[in-house]
C-alpha cells in the first residue's frame, strides 16, 4: 500500500530530529534482511554454466539473495560485436532494474566487464549500487596469450592490429578492445568501442555517458598478476602499457588525468576499489571462494 520508499533519498532529505532518526533506524531495520539483487554478466566464451559457483557463494553467505545470470551470447557468440551484445545486455538488465527499485548489483567477468561499462554508460536511468568488475580488461588487450591465440587470425600480437583495426576486424569482440600500444592512432581511429567507451575518442555523447557512468555508488575492480589471459594483468585495474610496453597505473592514465568518462571522479569520491589476488588463472576467478570472501563478499549488501 505504500509508495516505494528509497532510503537514500530520506537521508538525504529528512529533516534533522529525533523523529527522522528513528524513521531512518526503521528503515534501516527493514531493510536490513533483503540483500540487492546481483546480476552477472559472464564472459568471452563462457556462459551461465560457469557462474553457478558463484551463485552457491553468493546464496551461502546472503541466503535468500535473487542472483539473475544473464544468458546471451553465450560461448562462441560472445565473439559478435561488442555493441550489438550490449543492445540486448542491456535489456535484460534494464528488466530486471525495474523490479529492484533498491537498486542491483552488477558482477561482471573478463569480457562482460565492458560490456556492463557500456551499458551504465549508456543507461541514463540505471539504479546499479555495486559495480563489481573481475578480471576484466578495462584498459584493453594486448597479449598474444594460448587463449586468444585460437581465435584471433593473426598469430603475432605485433600483428593483430592489421586484423583488428578495420570493418572486419571490428566484426569480433576481442578486436573491440585489442589496445595496440604501438598503433595508438589507427587504435583511436578505426576502434569502434574501446576508445568511446574510455573516453580516448571525444565524441557528442561523452558528457552524458559519463553522468549516466557516475549513477553507480562503488566499483570494485578485481584482477591480479597469475591471471595469464589478461595483458598487462593491470588492465583489470585500468593500469596500460605505454609506447615502451611499461604499465602506467590507473592515476597516471590521460583518461584517469582528464576525467573523461567519470573515474576520477568516482576515484575522488572514495568510490573505487581495487582487490589484487595473486595466485589465480583467468578462469578461476569466478570459482574462488577465497576471492569471493576477499573481494566480493562484502559489497554484496
Ligand atoms: C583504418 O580505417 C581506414 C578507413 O576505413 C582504413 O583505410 C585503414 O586501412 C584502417 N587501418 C587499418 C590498420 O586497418
Ligand atoms: C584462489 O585464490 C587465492 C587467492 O585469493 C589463491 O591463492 C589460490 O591459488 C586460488 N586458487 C585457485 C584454484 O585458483
Ligand atoms: C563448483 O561447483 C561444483 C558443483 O557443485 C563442484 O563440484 C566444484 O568443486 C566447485 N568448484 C569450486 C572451485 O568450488
């Protein structure tokens, strides 16, 4: 019978007073047994199956929590382009934003990562809480790993770039953030996402991307040194490879320095997390129980 009341917004707008205290500790108690919904985006070359494990960690420790793993593109289509998966990614959450006014959580792995960047990015009406991003290759790719390799036409990381920077090449999700430090121009020029989605690439829409971006109250970013599939590792954190193949950390990034897309801001705000677990190949992250108490389990709220 009552309106839907968001918290935040009766914080934020009660008067001082004994009365609004207690009308925030009562809240505060009835909310207190309902965790936010997580829904998880997987990532190249895997689907649902794979994030059942998470799911048990998650229903362990937040029994009762509603997990939602989104299954599109799974396995071999999570190579398709990556702004037309964000179309229906994108609807799928949206869905199931709708019937969380307490807002979401979303948990996003490798791949799914930018997918979900793109999606805040581009949903201006987004109630994400928690944006939780493992393993991913925010920054770009640019390693010739076994994993790839299988994959990508072109053998030689020195060489992808001929692949992937043109209409074909950009017909493949890997290509849509392959981050050829030697080829920054033609990156920025022929690279129909990554660029856009960092901010690297002015565009009309930057403003409003970043706005839409900012929506989300935390992120945390996950990745460590054994991942082997990410290059640079780093990349998880928003860290890249200058012209000399060294890795310049998130904070010394021109799109960190120039706030292009929101992460200083969030930065400054004292919103971003970064969790470092050595130890763990790419696809374990998501089964690691040991990460998901280090890293996960206390954003989940
Ligand atoms: C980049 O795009 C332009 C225009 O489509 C094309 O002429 C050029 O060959 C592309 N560069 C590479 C490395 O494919
Ligand atoms: C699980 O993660 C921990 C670090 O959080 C790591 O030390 C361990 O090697 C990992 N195990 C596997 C099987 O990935
Ligand atoms: C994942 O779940 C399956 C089935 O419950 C189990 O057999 C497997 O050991 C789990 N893996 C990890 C790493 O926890």
């Amino acid at each position: 019978m009552d309106p839907p009341v968001d918290p935040e917004w009766v914080e934020m707008r009660a008067p001082r007073g004994p009365s609004a205290v207690l009308l925030m500790l009562l809240l505060a108690a009835g909310c207190a047994d309902a965790f936010r919904p997580v829904i998880i985006v997987h990532g190249i070359l895997d689907g649902p199956e794979q994030f059942r494990n998470l799911s048990a960690f998650i229903q362990k420790v937040h029994p009762g929590t509603q997990v939602s793993i989104i299954s599109l593109y799974n396995c071999m289509e999570s190579l398709k382009p990556l702004w037309e998966q964000i179309q229906e990614f994108r609807k799928a959450i949206e869905d199931i934003m709708k019937d969380s006014p307490e807002g979401v959580h979303l948990l996003c792995f490798s791949q799914g990562g930018l997918i979900c960047r793109a999606v805040l990015s581009t949903s201006p009406n987004h109630n994400v809480h928690t944006f939780i991003s493992l393993s991913s290759p925010l920054a770009g790719q640019y390693g010739d790993t076994d994993y790839l390799n299988r994959y990508l036409p072109g053998c030689m990381k020195k060489t992808v770039f001929l692949f992937c920077y043109n209409n074909l090449g950009q017909k493949l999700s890997i290509c849509n953030y392959w981050n050829d430090p030697h080829h920054r121009d033609v990156y920025l020029k022929n690279n129909t996402f990554l660029p856009l989605v960092n901010g690297e690439k002015p565009h009309k829409l930057m403003k409003d991307w970043r706005e839409n971006f900012l929506r989300i109250k935390k992120m945390v970013l996950i990745g460590g040194p054994d991942d082997d599939v990410i290059t640079p590792w780093q990349s998880s954190h928003f860290g890249f490879y200058d012209n000399s193949e060294d890795v310049v950390d998130m904070r010394n990034q021109q799109f960190y320095k120039l706030d292009t897309f929101g992460l200083k801001t969030l930065d400054a705000r004292g919103d971003v997390t970064l969790c470092v677990q050595a130890g763990v190949k790419h696809t374990h992250w998501h089964s690691n129980f040991t990460v998901f108490t280090n890293c996960i389990e206390e954003w989940l709220v």
